[in-house]
C-alpha cells in the first residue's frame, strides 16, 4: 500500500478512510497522539512513544481497548503493510464514541486512530529559522492531547513569516516550540532546557539528550531561561522526533547562535546516529 488509514480494526489508504461524527475526538479533541518515525521495518523509540501515551491515558481515565505490547505489535504489522521503507507513523486513541455531551454519559472504550505514509526524518544539520509567539495553550501541556489549535495558529505564522518553526513563551519565558522542545547552548557551554513541568511535552528526543549530555560529559541544565537570554545564547537548538538536534540561525529576522558548533555537533552524530544505527537492516 501507498499510505494506511487504521481506525478501530478496519483499514485502507487513508483517502478512503472515515471516522463517526460522534467520535469524542471530532467534538472536544477528547484525545492523545503520538509520532515516530519507522525505517527498515524499526519503529524508532517506539516504546518510550507508547509509554508516554499510557501514562497520559490513566491520567485521563481513558480505557484503552489494548495492552501496550499489543498496541505496539499493531503498529509493526500496519507497518509491513506500507510500501516504502521509510515511515511518519501517527497514531491517536480517543475517549469513545457516544452522542455529544461533555461529560460521558456511559463507560466508553478508547478508540484507535492510525495514519502511516512515506516520510524521511529530515537531516539535522541545516539551521532553521525561527519566530517567537505567545503561548496561550491550557496548563496541561505535558500531555499529548489533540487540542492543538494554538499550535495551528503559530505554524501558520511561521510559515506566513518564511520560518521553520515557532517559539512559545509565557511572558518573555521560553517554553517549548510549536512541534518540538527547544533548548540553548550557554557561553559556558552548558545545555539548558526547560523542565518537564506540566507547560512542556516530555520530548523524547529531549530524554534522549539529557542522556547523551551525560554520556558526552556535557553539562546539562533543566531551567526555565528567557527570550533574552535566548537571543544572546552562544546556540539555539530545536529538539523534536522530526530532526533530532537541529539549530536554528535566525529568530525574528534576527540571527542568533553560530558561537558553539563543536558541541551541536557531537549532539547531532550522537542523537541522529543512534537513529541509523537503531533503524538498520
């Protein structure tokens, strides 16, 4: 197959696919996500994907239809369906399916939505230009949830702006981006991200940072830091499943970084090289 739409046991190219207006996830974004990218039938991180999902679906109440391990193997063998050997795999579970009312009126089982088309993770190691933007999202934004609105507008005006990517902040504190956790280099070279409180997504890839840092001998930071401190930051990089370890050359037509390239270039072979390696045949 070209491309695979999943929802709820039934599948085809995803042209062809629908879903039931009354799916939680259509009135209320009563929902969770997740991403990875597949090459060479290996799902890349798939297990930390899975439990960050998990954990975020207890947290809601959710009653998920499979175990994880069975989720999992669901992925794999929707997976070998798909042509091409390179993958973007997407995949959202719900709450349920019941006529619209806030709150559930009965006990519902969690539906399964998955999407798999050809994409190639996208190298590194071109700078991204940036734009930064206030971050009106709710206070939950360590859970994956579908309510993405905020989002939406953002890349809208970083692609109105000809940039890559936005940066959020809550009154001149930087929080994370649009699709991806963010992070500076300081002048005395260490790494600074933001915490996993409950205004940033527990990246993945930003997991897999802090522990290449360590392995590196990198000294490595969890702290808020300002857009100020942002602008003046020996590098500014973007964190994401997408691209791994990426920096960016420009934020608001204003070029920033370019004072630290041997440290994002240990990062970038570390964080992308585990990618190949662990994607080979």
């Amino acid at each position: 197959m070209q491309n695979l739409g999943y929802y709820n046991g039934k599948f085809d190219i995803i042209e062809n696919m629908s879903v039931p207006m009354n799916d939680r996830a259509c009135f209320f974004g009563d929902g969770l996500f997740e991403v990875a990218y597949a090459r060479n039938g290996k799902i890349y991180a798939l297990s930390e994907h899975m439990t960050r999902m998990y954990e975020s679906a207890s947290y809601l109440g959710y009653d998920m239809p499979l175990t994880q391990e069975e989720f999992s193997s669901l992925l794999y063998e929707l997976s070998a369906k798909v042509d091409s050997k390179e993958q973007l795999i997407y995949w959202q579970v719900s709450r349920g399916t019941e006529m619209r009312s806030h709150a559930p009126q009965s006990k519902l089982k969690a539906n399964i939505w998955v999407t798999i088309r050809e994409k190639q993770m996208l190298p590194p190691y071109s700078p991204m230009k940036l734009i930064t933007a206030p971050d009106t999202r709710f206070f939950h934004c360590n859970m994956k949830t579908l309510n993405l609105l905020p989002t939406v507008m953002a890349s809208i005006a970083a692609t109105e702006a000809g940039a890559d990517e936005a940066i959020f902040h809550r009154n001149g504190t930087v929080t994370e981006c649009a699709h991806s956790n963010i992070c500076i280099i300081r002048d005395d070279g260490a790494i600074q991200t933001a915490p996993a409180d409950n205004l940033i997504l527990p990246g993945v890839t930003r997991a897999h940072m802090i522990k290449a840092c360590a392995e590196l001998g990198i000294p490595c930071v969890e702290a808020h830091f300002t857009l100020e401190e942002l602008m003046n930051a020996a590098e500014v990089v973007v964190i994401s499943s997408g691209t791994q370890f990426r920096p960016a050359c420009e934020v608001d037509g204003k070029k920033v970084g370019g004072r630290a390239p041997e440290t994002v270039k240990a990062l970038q072979e570390k964080l992308y090289g585990d990618f190949l390696r662990k994607t080979d045949i």
